[in-house]
C-alpha cells in the first residue's frame, strides 16, 4: 500500500497550546504542545509538521522527542538555523500552534536484540530519548545512550551512576533524564565539555562494542539520528561489526505527507535502487538500504 495512503488515518490536526517553551545554550530550545491526539499515537522516529508563526505559513517538520498520552502533551527540541525557526523561538506559553502529526515510519524494536544501542548527534537526539522512554517500559532491553553535541547540550549533564564497560577514563557524563529512567548514557564531543568524551559519537561507540562478549554483541542493534556525515559513520560502524542498524534521516520537507516528493532520496530495495520519501516512507531507513 501507498505508504501515505496508509497514514491517511493516522495524521491529525491540532492546535496546540504552549505550554512550556525553555531556551538553551547554543540557540536550543525545548517545547511542549499540548496535542492529545498526536501524543496518543506518536512512536519513536516520528515527527510534526508545524506551523512557525502566523507571518510565515510554511511549515517545518520536528522531531518528537517525549510525549505524555495521559497528559496529552509533545515534546520537542529545536535548534534555531533560519528565520523560520527564529520566529518559532519568539513564541511564548499560552500561544497556540498548528500540528501535524504524528507522521512517519517510526523504529522497530526487536526481542531478540536485547542490547539496543541508541545514538544521537545534535538535534538527533530527541528521537533517541524518546527510543530510551519507550525501552524503559520494557525489561527485556538493556540499552544504552550515546549523545553527541558540537554546541553545549540542552540540559545539565551530571555524572553518570551507572558503570558501563569499556568507557575511557574520565567519561562520566551523562543525560539527566535518561539516568533517572534507570538507562545508562554517556555524552561525546571535540568542544572539551568536562566528563564528555573528547570524540565522535562512533568513538565511544566502538569502545563499548569492543567491550562485550561475543554473545552480548549479537544481541546489539543500532538506531541512530543526526547530521548526514555521522549516519554514515554509524552505517560503516555497523557493518563493521555486523549489526542491524536503524537510522532516522534529517531531510527538508515541503508538504510532509508524501504529496511533493520533496524529500527523496535513493534506497536500495530487492528490485533495485528506488527513490523514497523520507516524510512517510521514513524517516526511519534500514542504514544498509539508504548506505
């Protein structure tokens, strides 16, 4: 079936009150929406499409980072890169905003790959966090959390309660949130953010693969969300090591439902190479198919 066909039902229209909307260092903000019927039905990978301010109609598409189905609120985080996104940080609690969601394919997880690696650069984070609270609910995973971030991350990081095989001297840092839902994280980058470790994403990655057994690496699979260069890392990483791998890709969208083809881009299928659209054949890809 037409994958936008197939979410015909499942998109919905809201107007969304702010209900809290928090700046960050390095231009980051967070912001909650109350969106009942997108909190709902959200799953890890998917996103809204937003309208900015009244001044300007165009939409843009954001990552869903947390939802509350009983509170009925989103949550996102967003980095201000144009006017568009300007204007959206000039928006204050109690303003309204219209939501499209929830759209997209979101991640698979899977009981037999019990050690879920979850990896996030900049504002591929919150589809990560929102993997981490979904895993939670779940005993059967162990995951774990790597962040990475060129810009001073959007929370205060705190050193990590959990011992985690593998990581290099000093790197303790770690995800708040994340620590409190009983998972442990570690923070990556080139800035020298104290406990942080001083490298990529895949780095660390590969310092906490090399660490387990033969048999615990086969329970591995990676997800992953972030800048084009670094899913690409990832996808090589992966095949290194021979790992199923999840990636949620970061495209510019126009009409995100599948109605432009604004978004495609090339995936290897059984019948050949195929153009997809990231909206809602995404965003989530096998990192194989689209690497």
């Amino acid at each position: 079936m037409n994958a936008a066909l197939s979410q015909r039902e499942t998109i919905f229209v809201e107007e969304a009150e702010i209900l809290a909307h928090d700046a960050h260092p390095g231009d980051q903000y967070t912001l909650r929406l109350q969106a009942p019927q997108i909190a709902a039905r959200a799953l890890p990978g998917s996103f809204v499409h937003l309208t900015v301010n009244a001044q300007r109609p165009m939409r843009r598409p954001i990552s869903i980072m947390r939802v509350d189905a009983q509170k009925g609120y989103v949550d996102l985080l967003y980095k201000v890169f144009g006017e568009g996104t300007a204007l959206l940080a000039q928006n204050g609690i109690g303003d309204t905003l219209n939501l499209m969601g929830p759209i997209g394919k979101p991640f698979e997880f899977h009981a037999d790959k019990k050690r879920p690696l979850l990896i996030g650069g900049g504002v591929g984070m919150p589809p990560m966090i929102f993997c981490a609270d979904v895993l939670r609910q779940d005993t059967n995973y162990q995951p774990f959390v790597i962040l990475g971030s060129e810009v001073p991350f959007p929370f205060q990081s705190q050193p990590s309660e959990f011992m985690v095989p593998g990581m290099p001297g000093g790197v303790i840092a770690a995800m708040p949130l994340i620590e409190q839902w009983n998972i442990p994280s570690r923070l990556t980058s080139t800035q020298g953010y104290p406990g942080c470790h001083d490298g990529y994403v895949t780095d660390l990655a590969r310092h906490w693969l090399d660490s387990l057994a033969d048999e615990e690496r086969h329970e591995v699979e990676i997800f992953s969300c972030g800048p084009h260069p670094m899913l690409e890392a990832v996808a090589r990483l992966a095949k290194e090591y021979d790992l199923p791998c999840q990636v949620s890709l970061e495209e510019f969208m126009a009409c995100a439902v599948g109605g432009c083809a604004g978004c495609v881009v090339q995936v290897q299928t059984e019948q050949g190479p195929a153009m997809k659209r990231v909206c809602v054949d995404g965003p989530v890809f096998d990192a194989y198919a689209v690497f």
